[in-house]
C-alpha cells in the first residue's frame, strides 16, 4: 500500500510538504502546479486514505444547458440529463447554478466547474473552458479526446433496434431521423443514429435512402416525416420504422393513425429515449432507454476526478442502452 513517502519520493517533495498539500493545510503556500503533481501521484500510487478528504470541499458547478428554458420543456431528455446531475450534486452537498442558452455569464461568481448538457461547437468549448478549466460535456459525441464527456452508446441502440426489426423478418425498413445545429452555426448536425442505421442496414443488404427522413426532433416533425413517408411511398411504405426520438415516434404515431394505417400490424414504430410519456401514448411506444439521469450523475464524478485528484487526460464515459418492447412493436 502506498505512503505519502512514496509519494513524496516521486514528485522529489519533502513529506512534510506532501501530507500538508494532501490535507489542504490552509496555512501552506505553494503553486498549483505542485499540488496537482502530489494529487497525480496520489492517484497513481492509488493513495486513498488523504484522497478522500479532498471530496468535503464545497464544490460549485455551474449547469450549462444549451436549450432554452421553453425548449427544454418540450424535450425532456435534456432535462433528465440536468436533473440527474442536480440530485447528484445535491446529494453531495454541493453547491449549483443553471444557465440556460443566451444566459448573460458575466453574472456568475466564481465556479468550480462546469457540467455543460448538449452540443457545443469548438469555439464555444473553448468558451467554456476559458470560463472554467474543469468541464465536462454531456451527449456531446463531439468533446471527446479535448474534453470530459459522457455519452450513450447510440450505435449499439441502434444496431439493438434494428435487429429486433430484422428478426422478426422485416426487409423494408425506414428511419425518421433528427436534425439539429449548433447555436452559434447554421450547420446542420449528423444523427448518429442516422450514420449507424445506414451503415448496418447496407451491411445486410437493405438500406434503402428513399426510405429515410430528416426533421427537427419535435413531435410536429415526426408527424410531418410520416405524412410525407405515406404520401411519396404509398403501398411501398416500410413495415418498419426506427424514430431519433420518442417525441419524432409520437408524431409518426399520430399520423398513422390519421391515416387509418395500423399500428403494428401494418407499421412497427420504436422510439428512442424512453420518455415519461412512452408508456402512456396509444399503441405504447417500444423505445430505446437511454439513462439520463445517470448520465448526469456521472458528469458530477468527472468532475470531482478532475477538481480533488488533478486529473489532466481527458476521460469519456459511455454508458450502455436498453430496448424495451411495447405495443408499438412486436
């Protein structure tokens, strides 16, 4: 088991000088840079027992949404992200903050860290870090290898959704798939889900574009890709559909049903986030659930391995998906 002598041996420090930094003597004087070399080590060397002590400072963490308040109410999987990262904090005992888009940053005394929910564009991720050098991004595939990040393993969700489809024999299946940009550009962001849909269907053969759709992740949009998936296809329309997101599925679920099309036995829909609102639609929606709240959850632990033990290398966490079959499918 590691000492403060070992320690101390491997940043060339006193003991002395070690075991003040790592009980946060008030009374020590020396740089930053000294502190996080004695914390790395510490780390290394897997030292614990003074690690841990760190943990009690107050923290606080400055939320950053990157929705407006009117739309995060209209997608609640970014408010599930924030209020998993809020209870996580709370239970901490830390110290929080929200800012949403637009929100004046001049305003905010000083952080510790920031928790950064949706995408970013590089310039703004500089922004941020400028603002605050500990920061960890969340459901944004886009951080990684600069910055923290925490992201759901959207390619596996994909792949489990379409083989679901594919075993029960279906060789005609489409996609309504999310667009959005970043907030400070006019351009438009690639799905994952998208890239990972095609890239299996053409491995097995039966990707098909005309049988894709591009929209806003909205329920108006998921109603209006659908309307047009009848309209252009007819009696060509897929007898399976997997939707960006459970607000897209709920629209497509609605003009189905405008259109007298059954839904599954006609058309199979599965969303994807499982939203509160999933299970209470009717047919239920089978969705892909994603843990938001744990996503959130696990930003604030990045930020701690960041703030208390100095960690430099960027870490990205992925976090698996679940599918879960209702009646919207079979």
């Amino acid at each position: 088991m590691a000492t403060i002598k070992d320690i101390a041996k491997k940043v060339n420090l006193s003991i002395a000088t070690v075991s003040r930094v790592l009980n946060d003597d008030p009374t020590l004087s020396v740089g930053e840079e000294t502190k996080r070399r004695i914390f790395h080590a510490a780390e290394e060397l897997n030292y614990q027992k003074h690690l841990m002590k760190r943990v009690k400072k107050q923290l606080r963490i400055a939320i950053v949404q990157w929705y407006t308040e009117q739309e995060e109410l209209n997608d609640m999987y970014y408010y599930a992200i924030r209020a998993g990262a809020e209870k996580q904090i709370e239970n901490k005992q830390y110290e929080f903050i929200r800012l949403f888009q637009h929100a004046d940053q001049k305003i905010i005394k000083k952080i510790d860290g920031i928790i950064a929910i949706g995408k970013y564009s590089e310039s703004q991720m500089k922004q941020l870090q400028q603002w605050c050098p500990a920061v960890c991004f969340v459901d944004n595939r886009y951080a990684f290898p600069m910055y923290d990040s925490v992201v759901g393993d959207f390619h596996l969700a994909t792949v489990s959704a379409l083989a679901h489809f594919i075993s029960r024999k279906h060789t005609k299946i489409g996609m309504l798939a999310g667009e959005e940009k970043f907030t400070d550009s006019t351009e438009m962001l690639a799905d994952p889900r998208y890239e990972s849909f095609r890239r299996y269907m053409k491995e097995k053969q039966l990707f098909k574009e005309k049988y894709c759709f591009k929209g806003p992740f909205s329920v108006d949009s998921g109603y209006q890709m659908m309307e047009n998936a009848i309209r252009t296809l007819k009696d060509d329309l897929p007898s399976a559909f997997f939707c960006a997101n459970d607000s897209i599925a709920i629209g497509a679920l609605r003009a189905l049903s405008d259109h007298r099309i059954d839904v599954p036995n006609r058309v199979e829909i599965i969303g994807f986030n499982d939203a509160s609102v999933a299970k209470y639609v009717s047919p239920s929606l089978s969705t892909v659930r994603v843990p938001t709240e744990l996503m959130g959850e696990t930003a604030v632990s990045l930020l701690e391995d960041r703030i208390f033990y100095g960690r430099t290398v960027a870490k990205q966490v992925t976090l698996a998906t679940e599918l879960v079959i209702r009646n919207s499918s079979r």
